[in-house]
C-alpha cells in the first residue's frame, strides 16, 4: 500500500494529533499561544544541546522547554517587563542561540529544514513509541488534573479558595507542554508546533457545547488535519509540518462557513489569535 | 436559626497584615467568621476588603500575623471579578461543577433558589449581569460550604434584585447555618441581617451592628417597605480620618504621622474594637468614607447619598 515511512508518519502523526487537542484546548481558554510558541521556539536550543553534549534529542528538547517556562514564571514574578515582551525576548533569544550553536558545530551536518518545519522521513520506529507512550502519559495527565485545571482556567483564586491548587496544576500543565514539544518536533516541526495545538481547538470551539466536548473535538479535528495533511505532504512533495498546518487551517476556514449557531464565537477566536504570530 | 457561637470560629483572623511591593494593603486585621454568623466588610475602594477576604480563605498569606481555619473547612466564594473567555464552551449547569462533583438534584435546587434554574444550559457568556452573580452564587451554595465568601455579591444587579439576593443569602444562612463574609459595595447600606460589620480602609477603621433600617419611619420611607426589613444602616464610628497625604486627622483636631492607639488621641480604645494601631506606613486614598471627614473637611464622598 504505502511506503513504510508513510505508514509510520501517519500513525506517529496521528498519535500526536489526539494528545494535543485538549492541551490545545487549554493553551487558548487561557490565552498562552504565545507562550506555546516561546517554549517551542526554545527546542531548537535543545537540539543543539543535545548535539554538543550527545543527549537524547527528545530529552534535551522536553528539559531545554520545561527550563524556559520555569525561567518565563520567574521573570514574570518579578515584574519589571510586560509578559509579551519577556516572551519575545525568550522566544528569539532561545531560537538564536540554538542555531549560532549549531552553526559552530562544524562537525555536524543536520537538517535544519526538517527541525524548523518537520520531516517525515524522519519518523522512526523508536519514534512511534515515544509519540505513543509520551501521549498517552499526557492524556491520563490530563484527565487526572482536568478538573483543578479548568477550574483555575476560569479563576485560579476560586479554584484555590475551594481546595484545589491552581499553581500546581499550572506548573503540571508546563511540563505537559514541554512533554508535547518534545514528541511533536519531528512531525511538524519547532516552528509550527503551536499551530497544531491551537487550530484544531479553535476550529472545535464553534462545535463544542461543553469544554470536554471540545477537548475531544479538538483531537479529532486534529487527526483529520494531520491525515490530510501528511497525503498532501506526499503528493505534492511538500515539507509535513506546513502540510499539515494548510490541512488544518482549511478545517478551520469550514467551520467558519455560516452554518454553525454561534456567531460570537468567530470574534473571540480572532482575539485570541491576536497574540500569536 | 441554625446559630451555634459556641463553637470555634470557622476562620480568624489574628492581627493579619498583607503586604505588596513594599506597601501594606491591609495591616492588623482582627476578626472572625463563626457558624451562622454574617460578617459584613465595608471600606472605600483600595481599602482592602478583598485582600482581606482573601487572606481569610487562604488565597493569601499574611506577610504579619496569622490566619486560623478550623480543619476541613469548606468554603464557597463568589470573587469579585470573574471573566470567563470567549473561547470556553461553558454552560451555567457546568459551572456549578466546576470545582468539584455535585449530584443533579443538588444542581437544580441552588439554581432554582438562585431564580434561574430557567437558565441551566445557557452559557455563561451569554448571561446578564445579575443573571451571572446569580449564578456563581447558585455555583458557591450548590457545595453546601461552611463558609461562604462573597466579594460584592450584588453588583450589576437592580435594587429589588440586590433585596432578593440578600434575602436569600439570608435564608441560606438559615437553612444552612454556614458562616458568611459578604464584602459590600455600599459604604452605609448593608444586609440588615448582618451580625458584625467591619469598616476597612488599610487597617479595621471601625466595626459594629446595623442599625435595623425597618425600625425608622424615615429609612422606611427612603427603602419602602419591603427593602426595609432586608437593608440595614450602618453608622461609622471613627476617631480619626486618614489625610491624602497618608498622615492622620484625630477628632481632637490634631495631627500626627501615624495612627498610635498610645498617643492620647484615641477615644475608648475598647469600644472602637480591638485592632492593634501599629505603624501605619501605607498611604490612604483621599477618601476614608467616614461621615467624620466629609462634616469635618467638606471633602466630596464619592458614593452615592442614599442615607
């Protein structure tokens, strides 16, 4: 039927496309597509660290992002730049100093390419597993930790006032986060990872009826788009991550046709939109 | 009434000071919240009402004093501001079990004794207002907490709705015996079923009882009826007034610094509570929202002259 490199992309991909719909979910309910991408963008340094130090790739990427948003809660506290600005600086900077360093490792031929916007040829065995594993470590995360993190979604001091704790659930959700980079890198690439997070959720924002609803809308959604994407990505020869994003995106321009009930929704999607680049 | 003051407070506070970016919110802070009992927080905006109701749930910690809660307390807050994103499907029945289980009938009742069981699969951001504090109310009581926190729990809603929900914070307190720390948007007007009022503004500026607005033919007239027996005045009883400048104006007519309980400007110490006037080194707004400094300064009070 397909090549066997095919065959693997597609159910890595869908793996990863079930486990980021209802983190996705959360990354817009509370306005951190921004933030997404900052620790994304820092997985570059990660594999470049792990180059130099000769790490496990997924390893060095998940501890490189779960450092840059413990270092972003940090500044945060202290207060002196706006959120944005220190996610800028973090982002670029993180970005930066992984491909200064991979510039100097002369030693080293990698592709960059497949790194910035995902490559499927270069999914593995080994890789299925991590997606697989990794993802189904996130979902029972997930639902173990659904009900203080929606809560502290919607208010973390009423979610702390009534016995569950908002910063504990928000420094899980992090790691989670890191956890997802981490196994997503290789499919859709540092640069598109919050795409693939934030589309779907937003595309099943118009759907759902109830936030658990939209959770597992989102995953869905993301299946199709990753499925659609990565046969485009082999019939047009197209790099997977973009091919994906596209496949996503169409989704998201149907489910804006006027057939849906909610026109108010259309607006906040484009609100939150608003921070992400 | 369920009314059990022999048992310890369900939450006290014992000279409770928060303290932010070098300036103290709230500083001596001395109260606390039993069984059936309704505690009521006035104070100007700024004055650290919410701070404090904070601190007393433990959303804060106090940077001086201490905060003691009987173990296991269960409480049910209504915050202040509460905006729920756009992006969120959230319908009024899943809200009420947002932080955690509830049973379907136990759903229904607090969103039927709230009026707006109508409105269960509404979402909430298409709710008004009124219809939204409804419905965090109906959230907060449906858990049957010992303490119930509500951070103005009347704003955005019209004067006979503002007497229906008091009227019914008051028969939750009946049928339930929880405790009660309302945080009030009105300087002189509270719930007539308020046990203690305390005025706030950056330390405890005065506390006392209601005045029963039902027993004068004159509020009577003012409130009408059925908002009489429901409302209440509460008359501030200050011994001195904070300055713009943060420096502090006592009844005598002098001037100091500070506001020391051992400088012989204070009247009846014991009388006007027992909060401890340490050093006072935050600012105050220009308005304390005491009838002292409008009579004494001929400054304008910002709120409304309903009394």
């Amino acid at each position: 039927m397909f090549d066997d490199f095919f065959t693997r992309a597609l159910i890595a991909g869908i793996g990863l496309a079930i486990t980021v719909g209802p983190l996705g979910c959360f990354v817009i309910w509370r306005r951190m597509a921004y933030f997404g991408d900052t620790m994304a963008h820092s997985a570059l340094l990660g594999v470049a660290l792990s180059l130099l130090f000769d790490l496990n790739l997924m390893l060095s990427v998940f501890i490189v992002a779960a450092a840059v948003s413990l270092l972003l809660l940090l500044l945060q506290k202290r207060g002196a730049l706006s959120t944005d600005a220190l996610l800028g600086i973090l982002s670029h900077s993180a970005l930066s100093i992984g491909l200064v360093m991979v510039a100097f490792m002369t030693w080293v031929r990698i592709d960059l390419v497949g790194f910035l916007f995902g490559d499927i040829l270069a999914v593995s065995q080994a890789d299925i597993d991590l997606v697989w594993g990794g993802g189904i470590l996130v979902l029972a995360a997930i639902v173990y930790l659904w009900r203080p993190l929606l809560a502290s979604t919607v208010n973390p001091e009423l979610a702390e006032a009534e016995g569950l704790q908002p910063e504990r659930a928000r420094l899980y959700f992090m790691l989670l986060m890191a956890l997802v980079i981490a196994i997503a890198m290789k499919i859709v690439g540092i640069l598109l990872i919050t795409s693939l997070l934030i589309i779907p959720a937003a595309t099943a924002r118009r759907l759902a009826t109830s936030p658990e609803i939209m959770a597992v809308l989102a995953s869905v959604i993301g299946v199709l788009a990753v499925t659609g994407g990565l046969f485009g990505s082999l019939h047009f020869d197209t790099p997977s991550g973009p091919s994906i994003v596209v496949a996503a995106m169409g989704l998201f321009v149907l489910s804006l046709l006027p057939f849906g009930r909610n026109r108010n929704v259309e607006t906040a999607i484009h609100s939150t939109h608003g921070g992400h680049h | 009434m369920l009314r059990k003051t022999d048992q310890a407070p369900l939450v006290s506070l014992n000279n409770a000071g928060i303290r932010r970016n070098g300036r103290w919110l709230v500083r001596g802070v001395e109260f606390s919240i039993s069984r059936g009992e309704i505690v009521t927080l006035i104070g100007p905006n700024g004055s650290g009402k919410s701070t404090t109701a904070k601190a007393a749930i433990g959303v804060l910690k106090p940077d001086e004093g201490w905060v003691e809660k009987i173990p296991g307390l269960k409480v049910g807050y209504v915050p202040q501001k509460l905006a729920i994103d756009w992006t969120l499907p959230l319908t009024v029945e899943r809200l009420m079990t947002l932080t955690g289980p509830l049973k379907g009938r136990e759903v229904e009742e607090a969103l039927h004794s709230t009026g707006i069981a109508h409105l269960a699969r509404a979402e909430v951001q298409h709710l008004s207002g009124g219809e939204f504090q409804r419905a965090l109310l109906a959230r907060a009581i449906a858990r049957k907490p010992d303490l119930l926190v509500l951070d103005e729990p009347v704003q955005g809603v019209d004067f006979s709705g503002e007497i229906a929900l008091y009227d019914l914070i008051k028969s939750i307190r009946n049928k339930t015996g929880c405790g009660i720390l309302l945080i009030s948007h009105d300087l002189h007007v509270v719930m007539a079923e308020t046990d203690t009022v305390i005025c706030l503004n950056g330390h405890v500026c005065c506390r006392g009882t209601p005045q029963v607005v039902s027993q004068s033919p004159e509020y009577l007239k003012l409130f009408g009826s059925r908002a009489a027996k429901t409302l209440a005045v509460y008359s501030h009883d200050h011994d001195h007034t904070h300055l713009p400048d943060g420096r502090v104006l006592h009844t005598d007519g002098s001037i100091t610094e500070h506001c020391h309980p051992d400088d012989g400007h204070h009247h009846g110490e014991h009388a006007h509570g027992e909060h401890d006037h340490g050093a006072h080194d935050h600012v105050h707004g220009p308005d304390c929202g005491c009838g002292y400094k409008s009579r004494l300064q001929g400054f304008d009070t910002k709120e409304s002259d309903r009394v």
